[in-house]
C-alpha cells in the first residue's frame, strides 16, 4: 500500500563561501582497506567520495570511484555543483605517491543509491573532470560503502533488461482473451479500449472524423493481434507499489508485504458488447505474502538511511508480480460478469526504483512453492484447530442434553459429534435425503439407522430403508450382515437409472446389539460413551 507522508516545511540556512571544500585522506594500507572505503570527505557538502573496489584502490590504472550524495548532504544537487567537487580531487591525485600508477579516474555519482551521473578525468588533462555516458553495467561496477566487506551479499541495484511487450494488468488479460478467442480483435469495443490505452492521443484528435478513427482502431487492432501472439499462454504480469516492512535481524532481510490474497485487475473500458468483464480477480493464495528481501545488516542501515528524507523512510517498494492461470479459468471469462479465477504466483522482482530499471531482487518459483505451503498448512491446522474446538463443543453439549433428547437424538448422538448445525443431531429419513441429493444433484452428509443385507467394506446392501448401497472406509470397522448400525457420512444419487440404489460413503458408525438399535437409547450408555470422547 502506498504510504503518504505529510512533513511541515524545514527551513536551514546556510553561510557558506562558494568554494569546494574537501577533505582529502591518504591512501590506506592493505591491511586498513577491509575497515574503511573512504577516499576523501566534504565537510561542507556533507559528501564522501569512496573506492568502488577498497580491495585495488590507486593500485590499477584506473581508478573508480563514487561520489555517495544522500538526504543530509548540502549544495550537491547539480552537476555544475559535482563537478565542481570532483575537480578538487586533482590535488590529492596529483601529489599522493601512492596514486602514482593511477591514469584515469571514473567517478559515479550516487544520490540515494541511484546513479545519476558518470565522470571521468584523465592525469592527461590535469584531472579536470568532465560528464561521460553512464556504462550500462554502472550498477554492477559500483557498490555502495558498506558492500565492500560482503561483496557477495550486498543487495546491489542490477540494471533489469527491457520491460517485456506484454502489458502489465487488465490489458495482458485482454491480449490473453483476444489470443483464445481471435474473434475479439473485430470488436469494436476491443478496438476502442485497445486504442484508449496505447494510442491515447490518436484516439483523442481522431474524434469526431470517422475516417481517422477507422485508422486509429485498425493500428490497435493490429497492434492488439501482434501483442496477443507475442503472450506466453497463461502468464499475466501486475505492477504494484508494496510496503517495505521492518527489518528482520533473525533473517538478514526486509519483508515486502503483500496485504491480502486476492488481485483485481480492472479496465475504465465498457467490454459489455464484447461479453467480457470489467473487472477480474484472481486469489493467489489463502492469506497475505511477506516475500523476503535479503540484505546484510550493515548494507540494510544504509540502504534506510538513502530512503530518509526529512526524518520519513520512504517504504514504498515497486514490485512486479508474474502469476499463471489455468486455460480452463480464463475460457470461462466470456461473460461481463465479475469474476475470482484462482491463479498461482511464479516470479515476483522488488526494485529500487519506480521506472522499474534497479533490481533488488527476484523471489523465484521454488520460494514461492514453500511460500504456498506454508500458508497452505497454517489453513489446515486453523481449520483442524477449529473442528476440534466445535467437536469439543458438541460433545459437552450432547452430554448435558441426554436425558432429555429424543430417542431420533439420542441415536444421532453416538455419530454426529462433528455436526455442525444448531441443537443435537437427528436421524435423517431415507426419503429427504434421496430428494436432497437429487436436487443439488451432489451429496449431501445425513445420518442414518440401517441395517445391513451383506457384509464387507464396500457395495454392502441394506434391507432397511433398503436401495441403500454402502462403502465403509479402512479406519472403520467392517460391516456384519444382519447388523443395525447407526453410519454417518455423505449419501448421492446416480442421476442414470429407474430409481437407482443411493450411494452412502460411511465416514462414522455405531453396531448396535438390539433390533432397532434399542440399545442405542439407553441414555447412561450414551452418556458415558460421550463423556469417553470428551476426555479423549
């Protein structure tokens, strides 16, 4: 979630001469190297110019270093300003013995983390610097201070590649919907929507003319075709800004938090004409993700220390998230209905920066796996947690009730400790329960007073109610042929047939000793038996 910060105006004055001021520090010994990367340090701009490799410092012949600007320091924002700066280093290259070998310098230009500008000065011109084009693997050569000691740890911006073709949010999933069904990209509505987004200003000055807005729905019908066969199937993509949680010292990370599981994708374009949704969204999990950012304690201060301005960490961290859906879910998305398509995370990158070009790091699909397993577990033992909480419940229940519960109550209550509706348990009748099932033409739980016609575990036949056919599972005893019981479990109903024998899979049962389970109702029995499982 995106945090706002509100800060009053802070006002400083400073008395300063204009001149660059630079403390310049002798070059220190290998064995000093490993504690500081310190080149040189501005008391007046509040800057330090570091080695990017402490490790060769004036040793190769060129020499590379950054210029670290952030939040406290002063009069440094300009170029002019940096220049100036860095030319005052020509002393210290020039008379230091120790930087003798030294022919060049490349001086990065860092302003909270992010390089802004690249300089560089040769002993050729009197270490005059001047602007020379960034290299495009800056990030990688230039490290921040505290990443010298742990160089392989050091959560380093690497430069990301090109954004990939496929749109982020709604409009992948229009690309998808048009790479399933290509009968869309004639739709006139899908055209507009298209054009809307990616050809905006055409779309604007083509109002009005019917000619140019011909021309501007047949270049986003073209463009929405080539997009929709460069889509790998399945695969959508979600730019998001998430919240940089605190830092874990246990784990040497920051958590980036994902707040809820269920990502809505959604369009300002009227697709009702085209039979599709507005709005989509896909449930990525059963709870929040906290995807794990790692970072070295010392690298993780200063990183903060880069986002602070005015006393406020800007927390805000721009996330890409990649997820897949499943063919058969988006094939179902053919109705302007709104819908919840459940999807599956396979990548996430964090950046360090809103255009998305400094990659922090990459939560591949082996972490997320275990990320979903995690959560997946946690909702099991919630939920086992929970049924054993309402058993306990109804077990205390029942056992205040049995001497005055019903002889139908009193029979249920040596099955139904797990049911879940109001009062105690009952018997169900063999004629509401067939006409359940065959209504939502799916099974539905009873509980039932049989007796059986044959003995085993499955297709075992009743003689009461009879066309009860039932299959009893390992952990419960096997069925005596004879024998009344008290079963509970879910009863279905072949939809093929003339009256077709219903279908019970037992999950719970009781052997009675008595016609009728006539024993079954003795209350003290029942209340022991109760009491048994309470304790149990």
């Amino acid at each position: 979630m995106p945090l706002t910060m509100h800060s009053a105006p802070m006002w400083r004055r400073f008395a300063f001469a204009s001149v660059a001021s630079i403390a310049l520090l002798p070059v220190v010994s290998t064995l000093a190297i490993a504690q500081t990367a310190t080149f040189a340090h501005s008391k007046h701009h509040n800057v330090e110019i570091n080695f990017a490799d402490p490790t060769t410092a004036c040793a190769a012949s060129t020499l590379r270093l950054t210029m670290q600007i952030t939040p406290q320091s002063q009069e440094i924002d300009t170029l002019e300003q940096q220049l100036h700066l860095a030319n005052a280093l020509g002393s210290k290259l020039s008379t230091d013995s120790s930087c003798n070998n030294v022919q060049s310098v490349d001086l990065a230009v860092m302003q909270n983390g992010t390089q802004t500008h690249s300089l560089h000065a040769t002993r050729s011109d009197n270490w005059k610097f001047v602007e020379a084009a960034p290299a495009t693997n800056a990030a990688q050569e230039v490290p921040t201070q505290e990443s010298t000691t742990t160089p392989s740890a050091a959560p380093i911006p690497q430069p990301e590649a090109p954004p990939p073709a496929i749109p982020d949010g709604y409009m992948g999933l229009l690309a998808l919907l048009v790479q399933k069904n290509p009968a869309l990209l004639g739709n006139e509505a899908v055209q507009t929507c298209w054009a809307r987004h990616f050809f905006e200003q055409d779309y604007i000055n083509a109002r009005g003319n019917d000619f140019r807005q011909h021309e501007v729905a047949n270049k986003a019908k073209l463009d929405l075709e080539r997009v929709s066969h460069q889509s790998a199937s399945g695969q959508l993509r979600a730019d998001l800004t998430l919240n940089l949680g605190q830092y874990d010292f246990n784990t040497s990370s920051f958590p980036v938090v994902l707040d809820g599981s269920v990502l809505s994708l959604s369009s300002n374009c009227d697709l009702s004409a085209a039979q599709l949704p507005n709005q989509v969204s896909f449930k990525l999990g059963e709870d929040n993700f906290s995807f794990p950012l790692p970072m070295p304690s010392a690298q993780a201060e200063q990183f903060l220390k880069q986002r602070t301005r005015y006393g406020y960490i800007n927390r805000d961290m721009p996330v890409t998230l990649f997820f897949s859906v499943a063919e058969p879910e988006l094939a179902k998305l053919n109705t302007p209905d709104f819908h919840i398509v459940p999807a599956e995370l396979t990548s996430v990158k964090i950046y360090n920066d809103n255009a998305r070009k400094e990659l922090l790091g990459t939560i591949g699909s082996e972490t997320l796996a275990g990320m979903r397993k995690a959560q997946a577990d946690a909702q099991a033992a919630h939920l086992a947690k929970e049924a054993a909480q309402k058993r306990a419940e109804n077990l205390r229940m029942m056992s205040e009730r049995v001497q005055s519960a019903n002889r139908s109550e009193k029979l249920a209550m040596w099955v139904g400790q797990d049911h879940n509706g109001y009062g105690l348990p009952s018997l169900d009748t063999m004629r509401s329960v067939r006409t359940s099932a065959s209504l939502r033409n799916q099974p539905v739980p009873a509980i039932l007073l049989v007796q059986t016609d044959s003995s085993g575990r499955k297709q075992v036949e009743t003689k009461w109610p009879g066309k009860l056919t039932l299959t009893v599972p390992q952990d419960q005893p096997a069925l005596s042929s004879g024998t009344w019981y008290i079963v509970q479990g879910q009863v279905s109903v072949p939809s093929k047939g003339d009256f077709p024998d219903a279908l019970m899979a037992v999950q719970t049962l009781h052997a009675c000793t008595q016609d009728q389970c006539k024993d079954a109702e003795d209350p003290q029995a029942l209340a022991t038996a109760l009491q048994a499982q309470t304790t149990h």
